[in-house]
C-alpha cells in the first residue's frame, strides 16, 4: 500500500518541482524495482479531492482529470505510471481516489489538514482562515473507512483486474462554513472564522462517488461526519 508523500496542494503551489523531486521520482525508483518482484498487487494512495478539478461535484472514475493544482496534476501522472507499470510487468494496481481523510492521528498543518486546524483554533481561540465565502463543498472521509476500503480492495483482488481505479469518500459532502459549525458543535467551543480571498488553485464542489468502489467489493462508509469529528476531538484531547 503505497502512502508516500511529501506535499501538500499549498507547498507545490509555491514550489511545482517538489512534485517531481519529493513524490514522481521516489515513485519511478521503485517501479523501477518492480521486474525484480513479479506478482505483487500495489494500491495506491491518489486524491479524489484535486484530480477532477471543477468536476468534482459527484464525481466518477470515468471523468477526465483536469487537476487545477500542480499536486493534483503529479497524482494524475503518477496514476499514468502505475497504468504503464501494470501493461508492462506482472504487477496489478489499484489507485483509490480518497477525498479528503481525517481523523485520530492526523496533526496540523500550514494550509493543510483541516479538521485538526480547526479544533486547534477551537483550543486557541486563533481565527481560522476561509478562502472565499466559504461555500465551497468538501466531502470528508472518516480514516476507519478508508483503511476498510484499502482492506476491502486487498480482498476482492484478481489475476484478471490489473488496474482498477476508485474513489473512496462518505457521500456527505459540507460547505466549509457548515464543517466550521460542525466542528464547534463537536468541541463545545466558539471558532471565529477569518475570511480571505477566493484562491484559483481551490474549486466549488468536490464529492466523489463512490458507488463504483462499492459496486465491486461491497464497502460502504460507517462513520457520519458528525461522529468521526466527536471521536476526533476526544482524541486531540486525550494526546494534549
């Protein structure tokens, strides 16, 4: 199961190289491995919050990528050379397409991972920063269901699937302004809201469907938003 990363969508925005230093290349040395180690099943970790783009809003893995950012961008390429890799050794390869992840575990950071920034604000009493009005629409998936959907596309793997792709996302998708009182109403407290200027790298709508990873492995997503962020805010309580 390959998680590898080493960017953010805001890091390579400011630094396009580092998707090819930080992530392209380190996944080439290991296809490059890939000859030495015949029949392996690799599931790769891409992004079904960048790929699409603007067409992002219900999203199914027969649209086109048209990525806005260049981190999405080195997702699409890296699913190219997982495609090559497949058509040219005895490898087979599953891209899932998770929208975005959170949970117990994941910590803060710049412009990054929002659900622990915003509990951290939450803490501090800091303003958390929406780019735009925030209306923009997100779907967040819980990380117990997205590692019981890399579980489920370990099971169901066969010698004749040897590429598949497949989003994995909870199907609730919320506006930024609506996770901000959501992630109040898990924490108790108050979280001022700071707004900013609309970015060009950010689109309106991102909700990929999941019903094709569902259709073929009988996953489905467990956990609604507004519990995985009550068991997220227990958590970043019990570690401070």
């Amino acid at each position: 199961v390959y998680c590898a990363s080493l960017t953010t969508p805001g890091s390579s925005a400011r630094d396009p190289a580092l998707e090819i230093t930080g992530n392209l290349l380190p996944l080439a040395n290991l296809l490059e491995a890939a000859p030495e180690f015949p029949d392996r099943h690799l599931v790769f970790l891409s992004s079904g919050g960048t790929v699409y783009g603007d067409s992002g809003g219900g999203a199914t893995e027969s649209i086109l990528p048209r990525p806005r950012s260049y981190y999405g961008a080195a997702k699409v390429a890296a699913e190219a050379f997982l495609h090559a890799c497949a058509a040219n050794t005895a490898w087979r390869v599953t891209i899932l397409r998770p929208s975005n992840p959170y949970g117990p575990g994941q910590a803060s950071g710049k412009a990054f991972a929002v659900v622990p920034t915003l509990f951290d604000r939450a803490i501090d009493g800091g303003a958390f920063p929406v780019w735009g009005d925030g209306s923009a629409t997100r779907d967040y998936c819980y990380v117990d269901d997205l590692v019981s959907a890399v579980l489920a596309t370990l099971a169901t793997e066969s010698e004749a699937d040897r590429y598949r792709v497949f989003n994995v996302s909870s199907g609730e998708a919320v506006s930024v302004v609506e996770l901000l009182r959501l992630c109040e109403q898990a924490s108790g407290r108050t979280i001022a809201a700071d707004f900013l200027p609309a970015r060009s790298v950010d689109v309106a709508h991102v909700s990929p469907s999941h019903v094709a990873l569902s259709t073929a492995t009988g996953w489905r997503p467990s956990v609604p938003l507004a519990e995985g962020l009550a068991r997220t805010w227990q958590w970043m309580n019990a570690v401070r």
